[in-house]
C-alpha cells in the first residue's frame, strides 16, 4: 500500500493506494493519521478510489482512525468507497459506522454543515 | 526460513506479515491463470489474506522459523486453497460473534467470519500441532 496525504479548506485528505492487508505498510495510514493528531487537525476524509481491496486488518485501521478521531473531538469520514469494501462494510455491520460519501467534494461540503 | 519458497502450486513463507503479499502476488496470478474474474480474484485474496495473516500472527506466533505452507488447485473450476500452519491450534467456537453490538468497534476478531462470507466452503481441521484450514469458491 502507498499513502499520499493532503490538505483542502482546512481539511486533510488521506489517499491509499493499492491493497490494505497487513503487513508492514498497514501502519502507515495509522501512523499519518496520528501524525495530524497531534497538530491538532482533525478534521480527516480517507480517500478509498484507489484501493483495490481490504480485509479485516484494513477495516480495523478504520475503526481505529474512527474511534482515535472521535476521541479527540474530531471526525473521520470516507469518500469513494469501492463497490468491494462497501460489500465488506455490509457484511461486518460497520456501514452504519461510518460516514460515507461518494466524492471527496461532497465528503468537504458535509464538513462545512 | 528466511525467505518464500515457491514449488508448483504451493508457496511457503515465513511467519512474518511482510510476505503477505508474496502470498498475494502468487494465489492472484495463478487465479487469473485460470481465467477467474477480478470480483471473485478479490474475494479469494481477500479470504487467503486474512487466513495466512491468521497463520502467521495467531497460529505460528509470530515465530519466523516457523512456515506457512499455501497451496492453490482448481478441481472442475472450483478453487481450493489450502492454508497449514504448525502452531498451538485454535477452537472455531471461541471466536465471538463480530457482529454483537459490543464487538462492532472492536478492531480485530473479523477475519474468519469474513471469510465465511466470501468463501462457498470453509474447514478447519485444528490440533495442538496446527492448523489447516480450506477454503473452496467456484470460479
């Protein structure tokens, strides 16, 4: 997996790249989305379009960035969710967990309500 | 062991996370070998992921002279993949249901139930000397 990371109107957008299934890249996400926590940003949209597939490591960095975030007063949501983790987040009940949307405009516009 | 070893239809890798994806590179280019499509190709390496994580961190204990063995056969385009390890063994029943109320946040305890969904057949044959688990999904 590869990570880039940006930031738009005060928000910061993380972007995977390729397949989240453990392994030494699997810290990354955590790592980077704990490096913005600590500088106070935490407003964070992950950006899943590039992500071929995930399994159950991949969902648990999720919850961890989900429950970390909140923890912390922030707010994690997901944008471009594939049709493959969508189906994942169905089966596992965590669809209604998380805040889904379908473009990262869209996940920016429900930030600024 | 200190590297993957590839024979065949099979790859033995070391209990170490970090070839997991020699794992993957392997089951998914013999899987579009045999003309799989790319949904049902991710839900095996999803599934395969999952177990030889399982293997590896669970079974074998993170022990890096420890093997996972992996092998992959098409029966009548029916997939099989058999995942070994040579750990304590686990008990199936003790696993809680991930979809509790009070597991749903939990970060880990998702990974065989997944594979149950994806999978068409899952057995798992556990023992105090390991763990062989086979998964099969029609292609």
């Amino acid at each position: 997996m590869k990570l880039t990371d940006r930031e738009q109107d005060g928000i910061v957008i993380l972007e995977p790249k390729g397949k989240i299934m453990g392994g030494p890249d699997a810290s990354l996400l955590h790592d980077k989305l704990h490096e913005y926590i600590e500088i106070n940003k935490t407003k964070i949209i992950i950006d899943l379009n590039k992500v071929d597939w995930m399994n159950s490591t991949g969902l648990g960095i999720l919850i961890s960035s989900y429950t970390t975030l909140k923890n912390n007063s922030g707010e994690l949501k997901l944008a471009n969710v594939t049709e493959k983790i969508k189906s994942l987040l169905v089966i596992t009940k965590l669809e209604g967990v998380f805040d889904t949307h379908e473009t990262i405009e869209d996940a920016i516009e429900a930030y600024k309500k | 062991m200190k590297k993957p070893t590839i024979s065949g239809n099979k790859i033995i890798v070391p209990s170490d996370p970090e070839y997991l994806n020699d794992v993957d590179v392997f089951i998914e280019g013999i899987l579009r070998g045999y003309g799989a499509d790319e949904s049902i190709i991710a839900d095996i390496a999803i599934s395969v992921s999952e177990l030889v994580n399982n293997a590896m961190l669970h079974g074998n204990n993170s022990e890096i002279n420890k093997a996972v063995e992996v092998s992959i056969d098409n029966k009548n385009n029916k997939v099989e993949i058999v995942i070994y390890d040579n750990g304590a063994g686990f008990n199936p029943d003790d696993i809680d249901n991930p979809l509790d109320d009070s597991n749903l946040l939990k970060e880990v305890g998702r990974g065989i139930f997944i594979v149950k969904s994806l999978m068409d057949s899952v057995n798992i044959e556990s023992t105090s000397q390991g763990t062989k688990v086979t998964i099969e999904k029609a292609i």
